[in-house]
C-alpha cells in the first residue's frame, strides 16, 4: 500500500536500512545510515526492528504527503519542522495523519535527518539490504519528486487521539552538534609507517571539514601528513578509516567508500565518534584523539545492547 507521497525530495534523499554486509567479495559496499545513532532512535521510537528501513534526509528542504495515518518519528539535524503549518519537535515519535503536509527547512545544525515509520518502508532488497548505494547503482536509488513510498499505516484510532503512542528521547542522549568537534582514533598496523612528526601533527593540530565530502568519505583540510613513501597493496578498507592520499589531507571514510584501496591509513575513526562527522558541515572543526581500545569497545558494545543491533 503506497503511504507516503514525496512531494519534494530536497539536495538528497535515500532509503536506508542498517546496510549490506557480506557483498564486499562483489565489489559491493555497506552503505547504510550515515548517523547510526539518530537513525536507532528513529525505529527505538516506534518499537521497529533495527533493521526497518528509513528515509535519509540530507540538507533538508524536503516534504512528504501522508496517504494514510501513519506513525512516524523524525531525528538528526536540528531544522524547522512543520506538519501543515505547526511546528513538529524533533527526536519523539508523532503521528502524520492522512492528507497531512510534513515539511523540512534547511538544517541550522548538522547535516542529515531520519524519517522513520512503523515497520519501515518497504522496498526490495538486494544482498539481503535495501540500503541504497548512488555508486554502486544499487537500491531505491535517490527518491524524486512523485515517488510513493509503501509502508504500514497506523490503524489504531483510540491511541491516536491520545499520547500513549508518543516517545522521545531522554535529554542526557540528545546529540548537540557544534561547529568544533573531537575524534577519537583507533590507531592501525600501518601506523607505524608514519614518522612521529606526522603523528605529532594529526593530535595536536586542528582540521577542517572540506565542502567536498560524500557518503563516500569525508575531506578534511589542514596541516600536511607526509605519506609519499608509504607504499601499500590495496587491501579492504574500514567504516572510519583515516586516509592519507598523497597530497597529505586527510580523508575519512564513510559507509559508501570503495571496498579496496592502497593509500596508507594512520588508524580509524572510532565507531561510536561516527556519527558526530556524519553531522558536521564544512568549516566544521576536527581535533583527533588518540582513543584507548579498551573503552572504546565498552562503549561500542553499550551501544549495540541498548538497540539489541545485530553486530
């Protein structure tokens, strides 16, 4: 049953689900939720599967047209949201109702929003995901104007003239996303190629995030890392990866990167700091820290328990 119309799909806007994982030997890449935390809340709202498919939003600038009552919840980027007219908070489940008009200003803060609706949208998987992947030409593909999208409608008609169906996120997990952020870096084998002046440089100087930055990876614009030297095979790259192509800038890698490549890389982005960078805008400044292992996988496992996430 089509639900939801797409009136204006504004710069960017995807189907994603948690992403396609055991397709790499294919050439295939994860894709997925660039910000996974506010794309968890998004279905922890509505008491979806983690895996229910979403609407990844970015830059804003978007409507959609309800076809049915359907329950929704809407996170990330902070931006002007309005349901015919009145203002929708952000980060709490709410109900579009049939004929209703939601729509989405330019973000003031972060970069991508999460639509998300009661068991998800439906579309075809492929590789077991209906994550979309523009380079791969894989997936839904970017949505465009007319697009109707099929999901469950909200037939519950006492629960919604009441509030029991309403969920919001406790203050203490509400991301703020600042124009200066820290990184925490979990530093990789090939470390050890980098001489310590390098090193010394990535910790204690700050960088930029560059206007040329994708799902593929992130640009960041700053002081030199050396790595003309470094000579490597290409191997299979990581969600976060630091790499540090030959003009010295550094480029971290997001979920749609390449799934081999030979530029060296002096660690990765921590998987719980991820989606801070999936938030920031250009001008956006980066600190790295050196991250300790141990607590970085205690607060990695914290967060795959409290979602019940399948890795």
């Amino acid at each position: 049953m089509h639900s939801l119309e797409i009136i204006n799909p504004g710069p960017l806007s995807l189907i994603q689900d948690l992403g396609r994982f055991g397709a790499t030997q294919h050439g295939l890449t994860q894709g997925g939720p660039i910000d996974l935390h506010a794309y968890c809340w998004g279905n922890y709202f509505l008491g979806n599967d983690m895996s229910c498919p979403q609407i990844e939003i970015t830059l804003g600038q978007a409507s959609f047209k309800a076809h049915n009552n359907l329950l929704c919840a809407l996170t990330g980027a902070k931006l002007n949201a309005q349901i015919d007219g009145q203002p929708l908070s952000l980060w709490q489940s709410f109900i579009l109702k049939k004929n209703q008009l939601l729509t989405l200003d330019y973000p003031t803060h972060g970069l991508r929003s999460y639509l998300a609706v009661k068991n998800g949208f439906k579309a075809p998987k492929i590789f077991n995901s209906v994550a979309t992947v523009i380079r791969d030409n894989i997936g839904t593909f970017a949505l465009k104007q007319g697009d109707m999208l099929s999901c469950s409608p909200f037939l519950d008609s006492i629960q919604a003239k009441s509030t029991a169906y309403q969920h919001l996120i406790p203050p203490r997990f509400l991301p703020q996303y600042t124009k200066k952020i820290n990184l925490r870096v979990i530093e990789s084998y090939q470390e050890k190629q980098f001489i310590a002046e390098d090193k010394h440089t990535l910790y204690h100087y700050p960088y930029q995030v560059s206007p040329f930055c994708d799902r593929m990876g992130c640009r960041l614009t700053g002081p030199v890392i050396n790595s003309h030297q470094i000579n490597l095979i290409s191997e299979p790259i990581a969600n976060g990866a630091i790499q540090i192509p030959p003009n010295g800038q550094p480029i971290i890698l997001l979920n749609d990167r390449q799934t081999l490549g030979g530029y060296p890389k002096i660690g990765c982005i921590a998987k719980i700091d991820l989606p801070q960078l999936a938030q920031a805008k250009p001008d956006t400044e980066i600190h790295f820290i050196k991250g300790n292992l141990q607590k970085l996988q205690q607060e990695w496992l914290r967060f795959v328990r409290f979602f019940n996430l399948p890795f």
